[in-house]
C-alpha cells in the first residue's frame, strides 16, 4: 500500500506532539494506524531521544533569551513541518530507515529543547512591566542600544519625544513616548518597523502595534519583533489601519531613530 504525502506530514504532526504534550486517545490511535503503514519509523526511538533531550534542557532553563525562546517556539514547529516535507514526501526512491531515523532525532531534539528551555523565562518576563523590563535592561553589562526619537515628515511627531532602548543580546526593548497623540484604536494604530543589516530595506521588521492613551503624560512600549535582530541601524514608527499591517506604505511616518546619531 502506497503512502501519500499528507500521511507523511501527519505522522510527522502526531510524533512531534507526543513528544512535546501527549496525545489523545483519539491521536494515539491514528498514529498507531499510521506507524502500522510505514514500519520502517521507530516511534519508540524518537520517543527515547526527545526524553533526552528534555533532560539535557532542564538545567539550563533560564539561559535562552526569552524573546528568542518565544521565537523559537512559536516558528519552530512551523519551519519543522515545512523541512519534513521535503525530507519525508513519498518519491521514486522511498525513504530508507536510517534516513527516516535521523530526521525524527534532529526534529525531536529541536522541539523539546525549545519548548524545556522556555518554561523557565517566559512567566518571569510576563510579569514584568513596561517600565520594570526597561529597568532591567538599562542595569544589564551587555551592550544597549539607546537612541532619540526624531520627528518625521508626519506632523503626527511634531510635538513627541522619547527613546528607544533595545538590547541585541536579549532581544528586547522598550520604547517611551511624551508628546505623541493619542489614538483612537478602531480608527488607526501606531506600528513600529525595525531597520536591520540583516533585512532588505524594503522589508524592515515588524515591531509590533500600539496605543497612546489619551491624557497620558509618559507611555512605555515593549517592542514585540517578529523576527530575530542582527544589527538594527534605524526604527520608525507609521501610522497604520487598526490591527496594523505587514508591509507598510509609509505614507505617515511621525517618528525616526537612527542609530549612531
């Protein structure tokens, strides 16, 4: 009996989550259907490897960066599934045994690692405050990127001062607001974009949408990137549709902070 692609990528899906969270009744019992038509998977192996994994984790919890650990975690799985189409779709020449073997150890390994090495970050993060986070990284040794606000062309930034402070080592920052607006939220939301050596200009990376309240005297931000930062060299901030977009016109652009000036 042939195996199709989506049996494939379904298995992948099932022995992926009985690693990291166990499965249902009703999932253990369409895995084992599935590992009943491809015998050559040794289940019972990734099972062995992702405990050992997960110990090897245990100990170093807290080490992972907490941005990068939600990162991680959040696209892992994502870029995993999509890695073991490639290496598990069904072709002229099936997979052998110990090709199947060494793709479930590597996905294995990568998930309980990530997903250990997180619970020990991610609660204390949570708990911080706007300003508490703020404090922190300014107290860190490691290098910290501070820089100004400058207005833009937007008449938006006109008024506004403030600063961002973002740490490359943690992956992490804070932005503070005097001056800037309030918004109406169902009308349009403030966006910031992160210029990086690593992107194309054209495609800078999303820093997360925000609020000003109205009567606010100070507002902190906590900078949400969605994707991992080399080496930023200018943030910005748009004005936006509510919910915010993914590639920005920049046709309102109140605020600029270019690195190095």
């Amino acid at each position: 009996m042939s195996t199709s692609h989506s049996d494939y990528d379904r298995l992948l899906e099932l022995l992926a989550d009985r690693a990291l969270f166990g499965l249902s009744p009703d999932e253990q019992r369409e895995l084992e259907k599935l590992l009943t038509s491809m015998p050559e998977v040794d289940a019972e192996e990734l099972d062995r490897i992702a405990a050992t994994a997960q110990l090897a984790t245990l100990e170093e919890q807290t080490e992972l960066p907490a941005a990068i650990s939600r990162k991680i975690l959040s696209q892992g799985r994502a870029r995993i599934a999509q890695a073991g189409k490639q290496t598990l779709a069904p072709s002229d020449q099936p997979a052998t045994r110990r090709e199947l073997f060494a793709w479930f150890a590597v996905a294995a390994t990568l998930l309980v690692a990530t997903f250990f090495a997180t619970q020990g970050v991610q609660q204390e993060v949570a708990e911080l405050s706007p300003a508490e986070l703020k404090a922190e990284l300014t107290g860190d040794e490691g290098e910290l990127t501070k820089v100004a606000w400058a207005a833009g062309p937007d008449e938006a930034g006109e008024s506004a001062r403030g600063e961002v402070v973002w740490s490359n080592q943690r992956q992490q920052g804070v932005m503070s607001f005097r001056g800037l607006p309030a918004n109406d939220p169902q009308e349009y939301q403030y966006q910031l974009w992160i210029f990086d050596t690593a992107q194309d200009e054209k495609y800078p990376v999303d820093g997360g949408v925000f609020d000003i309240p109205a009567g606010s005297d100070e507002v902190l931000v906590p900078i949400d990137a969605r994707l991992p930062i080399v080496e930023p060299t200018l943030f910005a901030i748009t004005i936006e549709k509510p919910g915010g977009v993914v590639v920005s016109s920049r046709e309102r652009l109140p605020l600029l902070a270019k690195v190095g000036e």
